[in-house]
C-alpha cells in the first residue's frame, strides 16, 4: 500500500506543468500564483480545523514562532514562491518539456544544500556525487543552449539569455524550498500526527508564501501587468493545482513514507519528469526535441546514480555513463561505414572475450577457495579454540582481517598475529592458514589488466567510430559498448570484492550476516530498470528519427 500512496503522489504531481500550461495561457502569472497560493491556504486551514477537531492535539501557532522560526517559515515561503515564478515565466520563452527537465535538477541541489540546515540527518556528499551533478549540468547545457535559436533570442539584448537559465534558477529554489521544509519538519512536535503536521506546516509557511505571492501582484500591476481573463478550464486548473496536486499530493507522500519499511521508496519520485514530458507532448503543449530527449537522459541518470543505489559496484554507473557517451555520439557523429566492419569488430571481441573469461575464472575461483578457507577455519575455532566468547570472536575477527585487507602488509600482519602467536589448536589449521595468505596476496596482474584495457578500448573505439551509417548499426554500437565495459569493470569489481566478507561474530560468540549484505535493493533494482528501459527507448527513438 505504501507504494500505491506514492505512486499516486507521482502521478498527480507529473500533472503540475500540464495544469499551468493551460491556467497561464489567460491568466497572468502573478495573478495565477496567488490564487493557487490562497486556495491550498484556505484548503489547509480547513482540513487542519477539521483534522483537529475534538482531538487533544497541541501544535504551533503563528503566535507560538520565535523570530527564528518566523524567519525559516518566511525564507520557505519566499523560495517557494521564487521557485514557480521562474519556472512559469520560462513556459513563455522556451519549450515546456524542456523547461520543467532543467527544473528537475532540484533534487540534486537539493543534496548538497539539505545538509546545511538539517546536518545530523543527512550524510554528507561524497565525492562521486559531484561528479554526477556535472553530468546533471551538462544535460542542462543540452537543452538550454540549442534554445538560442528561437525568435526571441534574435538580437544584440544580453539579459534575454537569462531567460535560459529561469527553469534552472527556479530548480535552485525549489532546492533551498525542500531543504528549509525538512529542516521545519524535523522541527515539528508533531512526529506521531504526521498528516497533521503537514497541513500545520502548510498552513503556516503556506501563509508567508501568499502574502510574498500579493507583493508580486500588486508589483506586477503597478508596472503594467498583462490582463487575465478567466474561463472554466484555467479556474478548474487553478483548483486542482491547490487542491489535488498540492495537497493530495502531499499527504498521499507523506501517508506512503509513513507506512513504508524502507526509505529507499522516495526513488520512485524520479518517474516524476517522464510523466511530465508524456502529458505535455501528449497534450500538445510542447514538443520533444533532440536535445531535450538527451538533456533528459543525462538529468534522469545523474539523479539515478545519486539517489538509487540499486548495485554499489563499479560496473553499473560505468555502464550508464557509457550508454550515454556512446549515444550522444552516434547521434551527432556519423560513422566512418568501415568496409566488412561486423567482421571487423568479430576480432578484437573474441580476444577480448577469451581474456575476460580466463581472469574472471581465476578470480572467482580463487575467492570461493578463500572464503572455503576462513569458513573451514572459523569453525575449528569454535570447536577447539578457547572457552571464552571474547578469545574466540578476537581470533575470528583476525581471520577475517586477512580476507578483508588489500594490502600485502597488512596481511601478513593478520597472518603473524595467528601464525606465531602459539596458539596449539592453531597447528592442526596451519596449512589453511598459509594458504589463505598465500592467496591473498596474488591477484590479477599489471600486465593482465593493462591487456585487456588496451583490448577492450580497441574494441570500443573500433565499434562506434567506424560504424556504418544506418539506424541498426547506431543502436548495436551503443549496446554493444556498453555490454563491453559492463564486462570490464565487473572484472575491476571482482578484484575489488575480494575484500569483502560478509560473516560476522557478536561478543556473545553468535555469528550473522553483517548489515551491508542484509540491505534490501528489489525495490531500488526495479526502478533502476525502468529507468534504464526508458533512457535505452530514448535514445532508440532519437536515432530512429535521426534516419527518418
């Protein structure tokens, strides 16, 4: 059920741009603004009123705020405000699609900026991650750039290339909006009347939010604001902006985070932008480039590699990464139509392939006969070591240690602190002690790797530069590569894994799985996989009509 509650949430909020599309075309924006402002207020007093009624429950008042509280609440509705104003003026001066992608940065922003206000609940960014919020900028840079053709953009005006960058400065403060509302909600009193604290926030910050919505009005009147004119359609969109958008759609998340087991099904939220893209193009309130295709794609898989952790090898961001390299590539770099060119790549494939079966083979060979190894050895610790649960986890800790230690120093430290410590019970095992360090300590060559590497690039290159120009060979190079570097770094991850052993022992002598091979990925993996099919279909569909 919990999925159910955020899969709706998803979906009504993937209607927002369709909804103002159509409010603004008559209504002027300000005006727009301030009325969807003043329904969801209203609306949210009410249903906080009647949620509270009859019950005991004590919450803050706009009376209760200290002038710091009155700050963070003003500084959440401002943002807020900032964040759809921007974001609504850019639907007069650029593709909508387009638009609403670029503000779909957020959430990366997001990230950086929640650990500011909110630093004991959030991790910090790791290093990769801003990595990933390059790529994010890029697909940016994808569909803003190619803008600057449209008729508006003509002439010698600087500041009409700011208008490019309103869908991304609204993206930042709807970052800094997000982050200032968790901030408030770890706040909040209110921690086992979760719906009730949503509508509490809202009623509160909703407030600011309206009073800097009528600033805007009324500074948009008095410099000449265009009229509205209002029908059934845009009044209809209006309310179901404030009423089910904002509203259902927000205490339907906070029912499906509320009832879920996992955290991890926030993930779902990124189906978000591929909805949108569908109502609006489906709609016909803006069409589906190019370049927003990809843009799309880069921004999609920068908030994937950051948010959804559904395989934490190197393998699978390696293989997303590629999969948009490779396609950018063919869709704006013809090939050079090399003659017998499916023979060609035959060559360099089947070496690579032979090199790849042999080392992956060793590896996982030599890493079941480790693991036998310190199985085989902690069990005869716990049949003839000492009496003592303490004695007895230190040992298996130190066995452990060999298995978890990449380096040949530290191994050898694990191995002496056993091997010569003069434990008798030890001498029966000593053989698999040394061979357990023997082990270790060979792994796959410099030379091996470098091969490969060299194998594989060839290969790579050989498949996406010499091509033949049609629409099959584009999608089988881009595949192909990336099934060729999925199988190169999945070698890099098995050298890696090496390291890991997922047995652990507790002070009371009980042994378990440790908690990193408890951690649950189905639902991170299944969205995983619809993304990746949606970029995959992406890209198929930008060089089918590359050819038509």
């Amino acid at each position: 059920m919990p999925v159910v509650y955020i899969l709706i949430s998803v979906f009504v909020f993937s209607l927002w741009a369709l909804m103002a599309a159509l409010g603004i075309e008559q209504i002027n924006i300000w005006e727009f603004i301030f009325w969807i402002e003043l329904i969801t207020w209203v609306t949210s007093v009410v249903l906080l009123k009647i949620s509270t009624l009859g019950k005991n429950i004590r919450y803050k008042k706009l009376r209760d705020l200290n002038f710091r509280e009155v700050l963070e609440f003003s500084a959440s509705g401002f943002t807020l405000i900032v964040a759809q104003a921007t974001l609504l003026m850019s639907f007069r001066y650029m593709q909508k699609a387009g638009a609403m992608i670029v503000y779909e940065v957020w959430p990366i922003l997001a990230m950086f900026v929640t650990p500011l206000f909110v630093a004991r609940a959030w991790e910090r960014v790791k290093f990769k991650d801003f990595g990933y919020s390059l790529l994010a900028l890029l697909g940016v840079a994808m569909i803003l750039l190619p803008e600057k053709n449209e008729p508006f953009f003509a002439g010698d005006g600087a500041l009409r290339y700011v208008t490019l960058l309103l869908p991304l400065i609204g993206g930042i403060f709807n970052a800094l909006t997000s982050s200032l509302n968790v901030r408030l909600s770890h706040a909040t009193d209110l921690k086992d009347h979760p719906f009730i604290a949503v509508m509490a926030a809202q009623a509160k910050y909703g407030l600011f939010a309206l009073g800097f919505a009528a600033v805007g009005l009324v500074f948009n009147k008095v410099r000449g604001g265009a009229p509205s004119h209002y029908t059934l359609y845009n009044v209809a969109a209006l309310f179901f902006i404030s009423i089910v958008i904002y509203m259902v759609g927000r205490l339907t998340w906070a029912a499906g985070l509320l009832g879920a087991s996992n955290a991890n099904i926030t993930v779902l939220w990124y189906l978000t932008p591929v909805l949108t893209v569908a109502w609006l193009w489906l709609a016909g309130q803006s069409a589906v480039t190019a370049p927003i295709v990809i843009g799309s794609c880069f921004i999609i898989s920068a908030n994937m590699l950051m948010s959804v952790k559904a395989d934490e090898r190197i393998a699978y961001p390696a293989t997303i990464l590629t999969l948009l390299a490779t396609g950018i590539y063919a869709r704006f770099i013809p090939g050079l139509s090399m003659g017998d060119y499916y023979q060609a790549i035959s060559v360099p494939l089947i070496f690579y392939a032979i090199i790849v079966a042999f080392l992956m083979d060793r590896l996982i060979r030599r890493d079941t006969f480790e693991e036998g190894l310190v199985v085989e050895i902690i069990r005869h610790i716990g049949l003839r070591g000492p009496k003592s649960k303490k004695k007895q986890k230190e040992l298996v800790d130190e066995v452990a240690a060999i298995v978890r230690t990449d380096e040949a120093r530290g191994i050898d430290a694990h191995y002496r602190s056993l091997r010569n410590a003069g434990h008798e019970f030890l001498d029966e095992i000593s053989d698999k002690l040394d061979a357990l360090a023997l082990s270790r300590i060979q792994g796959a060559s410099f030379g091996e790797m470098l091969v490969l590497s060299l194998v594989g690039t060839l290969t790579v290159a050989t498949t996406v530069v010499f091509r033949p120009v049609d629409f099959v060979a584009d999608c089988f190079s881009v595949v192909l590569s990336a099934a060729l570097v999925f199988i190169y770094f999945t070698v890099i991850d098995l050298i890696t894994q090496r390291s890991d052993f997922f047995l652990e022992v507790d002070e009371d002598g009980k042994f378990h799985l440790s908690p990193q091979a408890l951690r649950s990925h189905r639902g991170e993996i299944v969205l995983s996989a619809v993304l990746i099919f949606v970029i995959i279909a992406a890209m198929v569909g930008v060089m089918w009509f590359k050819y038509k």
